[in-house]
C-alpha cells in the first residue's frame, strides 16, 4: 500500500436494504444517522423502495443530512430522468442533493429490466458528460455513441449538484478522474482502494484536473452481536465469484474460498465457508481498536470519506450501536 499523509476520513452512512430485515428498516438507519450528528447519507437502490422516492421521505424525517442518491444504473434511467429526479428531491426538501452513477449488474439491468449493458463503461462516460449540463441547467446538446438528449432544461431550479462514480474497473476508473467530482468505491480492501486512487490520481492529472474525492462504502459492525456478523458474512456471498471482486478476495489471502464460490456450491455451503476474517478485510468489524486500524488503512489508501453500511439485526435495529460508537472513535481521533 502506498505510503500517504492523510487525515482519518470523515464518516458518512449509507443504506444496507439487508434482505433478511423489513425494507423500512432503512428509515430507521437515516433518522439514525441524523440524530448521531453525521453529515451525509448515500441512498442507493436495489430491489425495494425507488431511491428519489426514498430520499424524499428521508428529507422530511431527518433535517440536517446532505443527500446523496445512488449509484443509479446508467443502462436503467437515462441523462434527463436522472436529472429531474435530483432535481425534484433537492426542490421538494430544500438541501443539498448528489448523485451517484454506476454501471450495476448483469442481474439487474439484464434479468430484472431487460436492458443490454453492452458498451456499459461508454454509456457511464457519455451519461456523466450529457448529465453535468443538465444539473447545471443548460439546455442538452448531447449525441454520443450510447447516450443522446437534446432540448431539454430542467424546468426546476438546477440542484448544481456534485456526480460521483461508482467505480472498479480500468474504464469505470478514468471516468471518475475525467468526468466527476467523486469516486466511490464498494466492498473494497485497503489495500485495493489504495490500486485505485492512484490510478484515479493519474488519470485527473493527466486531463489536468484536480483528482475527484474518494469514499468507500464500508459494511460495519463495531463491538457488535454475532448475528451482526452473520448478516454480514451473507451479504458477501455473492460477490465471491463476481469478476474483479474475486481478485481482490485471493489477493487479501482467500483464494480458496474464491476458488470454492466457483464451484458453485449450495449457498447455504458457501455461507458456511465465510470466515468473520472475509467481512473484517472489506469492513469496520470487530472492536474498537481493530476498527480504529483498519479507518487508518482507509485514510492511508487515499480514502477520503468512509460511508459505512451499518449491519441491522433484531440486537441492534438499523445499526444505533455500530453508528454510535464509529462517531465516539472518529470523535477521539480528531481530539487527539
């Protein structure tokens, strides 16, 4: 991992629609959040509540939270629906809104809305370059090779608001540096992050801009009860065998375990075969002093923000504890 001087990252939350807790449960992780004292909520979208529709109840609930929506898929909603739903939520709350862009998966965009994600790295570029001039509220002008708009104007006042990319791959990379004020990164390792800022940081500087912000999201279950961690151990599953995340798990010394995913196995074996030392090489578990280590590996890999996805169990609904005691260490941090 390169060697960096930087501060321990500020802590934001982000929504864990765990599959195993009632999708409502997310409310609580917001309101949560907001009376913890933390600045900003990523609120992405998988299979329940539409992520506009959502962050605008959120805004009513929970007052002083910087929202930020997404990643949405750019295969799903086009330049002009992003834009007029950032716009909406930032109108009907009257605060700060972001967004978030990625490319998603084959399940989602494929299976469940029947779109192609041919060309997905392409349509992430163009969506990013055709939507900075609508939240800008400028009148598209936009034919490229994926993506076309022309002629409309956001007919609400332009949110103006800052674009972050969900980013993995090579493409998804340089994207982020040329096109967004923002770099995210998922289920990542310190020591992949820091791969990827630096690719980040060269690919900025050589389009001459300044290298965009990098949060990670982070799942998190500080000092938590074992069901905690077993809801996390689930959560993991499925990426074991997914391109780029396999990498990175037989880098971090799972290979074996990777190798296994492969086989496809019965899920309920695979889950099994999930050590707790899986979920705390890609997240905040374990105690404070373990979670104290593993924030500075964040910040020395060039992370800047930590949006900590909360495990949420019948012991700990929509992650109070886990939220808690992150603001107690990050508060001790910045007082020493």
């Amino acid at each position: 991992m390169t060697d960096r001087e930087s501060p321990t990252p500020s802590l934001a939350v982000s929504l864990g629609y765990w599959q195993d807790r009632p999708p409502a449960e997310a409310l609580r992780t917001a309101q949560l959040a907001d009376e913890l004292g933390y600045d900003r909520l990523w609120i992405g979208e998988m299979a329940t509540y539409d992520a506009f529709a959502l962050a605008t109840r959120i805004a009513d609930r929970a007052g002083r939270l910087h929202l930020t929506v997404g990643p949405l898929a750019v295969a799903v909603r086009d330049p002009m629906l992003i834009a007029r739903g950032v716009a909406s939520v930032a109108d009907l709350s009257g605060r700060g809104v972001d967004v978030a862009l990625g490319t998603s998966s084959p399940l989602v965009v494929g299976e469940w809305h029947g779109r192609s994600r041919e060309r997905s790295t392409v349509r992430l570029r163009e969506t990013a370059q055709a939507l900075r001039s609508l939240l800008d509220g400028e009148k598209t002008r936009f034919n490229g090779e994926t993506v076309t708009t022309n002629d409309y104007r956001l007919r609400l006042d332009p949110p103006d608001s800052a674009i972050a990319i969900a980013a993995f791959g090579r493409s998804a990379v340089r994207t982020a540096a040329r096109y967004a004020e923002r770099m995210v990164l998922n289920l990542i390792t310190p020591r992949s992050a820091a791969a990827l800022v630096d690719q980040m940081r060269e690919d900025a500087t050589e389009a001459g801009r300044t290298p965009p912000a990098v949060t990670a999201w982070v799942i998190g279950a500080v000092d938590a009860d074992p069901s905690a961690v077993d809801q996390l151990r689930r959560g993991v599953v499925g990426y074991l065998a997914a391109p780029g995340y396999a990498e990175m798990f037989t880098e971090a010394g799972f290979g074996d375990l990777v190798a296994f995913a492969r086989s496809r196995p019965h899920p309920k074996e695979l889950l099994a075969a999930v050590p707790e030392e899986l979920v705390s090489a890609v997240g905040l578990v374990g105690d404070e002093a373990t979670v104290r280590d593993r924030l500075a590996e964040y910040a020395a890999a060039g992370v800047d923000e930590i949006a900590v996805v909360p495990a949420s169990v019948d012991a700990d609904r929509g992650g109070r504890r886990t939220l808690a005691l992150l603001r107690e260490i990050a508060g001790r941090k910045e007082a020493g």
